[in-house]
C-alpha cells in the first residue's frame, strides 16, 4: 500500500493524528522505515516520554483520563472519586493548573503542541484501560469537569502560542459554545462543520478512515468541508500501519474532491494544478503556522 506514492511525496504527507505512545514498543526499524511525519499525541501522565525526530510532539490529557486529574485539594482517592462523580467543581485548582503547565512544557521544541485534549459525552470510566477485552464501569466523567481541565490546558497553550489537537465526541454544540468562548476570551489569539469553519478562520478538520469510516456519511464530510481546512489523520498506535492509513484517506479525499494524486513531486506549479497532498500539505503549514514551521 505504501508504495502508491513515491519517495519525494512521501516527505510532504503529515499524519495529524496518531498514538504511538500507546504500542508497547516502537522499534528502530519501524521509525527508520517511516517515510512521513507523524504528530504523536499524549493523553495522560505515563505516555508524555520523548520520540524521534519524525514525530511532532503533543503533551495533554485526553478527556478518557481527565478523571485522574483533582480540581480541588482532596485527602484520598475515594474523596477524589466521590466528589467527582457525585458532586459539581468546575474551576481547576492552582495545583491542577500547575500541573497540567509542566505536562505541556516536557518539551521545548517549538514544535510541541497540545493534544489529545476535548470533550467526551458518551465515554464510560474502564476498570482497567490497558486490559483486554477492556470492561466499563458505569460511571461517565462530568462534562463540567472535563470541560474545566480542557479550558485550563488551552489557555497554557495560547499563552505559549502552541497549536491544539481537540478530540470531541456527542457534544458538538458544546465545543462550538467553548470555540466561541475561547475567541471572546483570548480576541485575536484564537481568531456544524461548514459554520465552525467559516466563522473560526483557525479550526480545521482532520479526518481518518480509522473512525471517520465507520460513518456513512464520510464522503458526505469531506464534501462539506472547505478545501483549505482539511488534515489527514490514521489515529491509530500502530507506527507500522499510520502511512497506509493516510495513503488510504488521501486517495478517498482525491476522489470526493476531483483532486489528482501526485505520482512526482513539482515544484512551482500553479494552485489549480495541485494534488491531493500538496493541498493537504498547504492546510498544515496553515495550521502549525509561520513560528512552528521555522
């Protein structure tokens, strides 16, 4: 599958989305025999380790695991948990807000960005999240919560002007009401699909056959979508497999757009000539922007 696409195009295809730091090992083979970039997101405390140079670095906590995070001082785990899931606190803490700054600042690359951090309505608590099969309990963590530690890691992050991987699930117009808060909040630092886009000149939509194809409707999405908002992603912890993922929504979003797949890399050529990945390649560096891209 990889071979659909030669060498010098290879270099210009960036996977958004992926989590490597969750395999149990990445081999030296494998990160050799990675033809493309890879944005390797972090979800809670015991993944935020270092990788390769190939990979852009994300520290944050996803919403799965925001449960492990305490937004006031409490004395024990069982005080923790009976207030978090039977009580109400929406403002983060001082220690919390701390906490979650060092997370983000591991690393001071400057291309370190925040993610895998959002919102998740339908998500239930597991037992244990490494076990397999994996059993759930039937608690859900408070959005309220959720949405606290996710307001707290983004503010760190336009403080320091880092970019934002924002994961959500069933509570579209809740993120949209946060998107909406955060532009009042921060002005012109943080400047469904097709209004979130048009009124938010810095929301893209990064897409995956990996949970995307599980929808009907994907074709439908990628339609809707403005040309120049759109990012590939595998979403998957399989290094070995992300370049086929995005090989695979490449082609679908070259098809659903009447975009030609580039079989050798052109330089100068006009906009109306471009390729699948030279679009999609367009809309990152219009992401990470001009500080992240030097």
């Amino acid at each position: 599958m990889a071979a659909a696409f030669p060498p010098d195009v290879f270099q210009h295809v960036v996977d958004a989305h992926c989590h490597p730091t969750e395999a149990n090992s990445i081999s030296a083979e494998s990160m050799k025999q990675l033809q493309i970039s890879v944005c390797a997101m972090s979800t809670h405390h015991g993944d935020q380790r270092c990788l390769e140079s190939a990979i852009f670095r994300l520290s944050g906590y996803h919403p799965w695991f925001t449960h492990l995070i305490s937004l006031l001082p409490v004395t024990s785990k069982s005080e923790h948990y009976r207030h978090l899931f039977l009580g109400d606190d929406s403002q983060p803490s001082a220690e919390a807000t701390s906490h979650l700054r060092h997370n983000f600042e591991l690393f001071s690359s400057t291309l370190a960005m925040l993610g895998e951090v959002g919102l998740d309505k339908q998500y239930r608590v597991a037992f244990d999240y490494h076990a397999s099969p994996r059993r759930l309990t039937p608690f859900t963590i408070p959005l309220d919560h959720q949405l606290a530690i996710l307001e707290a890691q983004i503010d760190i992050a336009v403080e320091l002007r880092r970019n934002v991987s924002l994961h959500s699930v069933k509570c579209p117009q809740i993120t949209v009401d946060l998107i909406n808060k955060l532009r009042r909040k921060h002005g012109e630092q943080l400047d469904n699909i097709r209004l979130t886009t048009k009124k938010h000149n810095n929301v893209f939509i990064s897409l995956s056959t990996t949970i995307n194809g599980r929808s009907n409707n994907l074709n439908a999405l990628i339609t809707a979508c403005s040309p120049n908002r759109l990012l590939i992603e595998s979403d998957i912890d399989n290094i070995d497999r992300c370049t086929e993922k995005c090989i695979e929504i490449l082609n679908l979003m070259a098809r659903v757009k009447g975009w030609p797949v580039e079989e050798a890399w052109v330089e100068d050529l006009d906009k109306d000539e471009w390729g699948v990945v030279r679009r999609i390649e367009a809309n990152w560096k219009a992401f990470i922007g001009e500080n992240l891209q030097k």
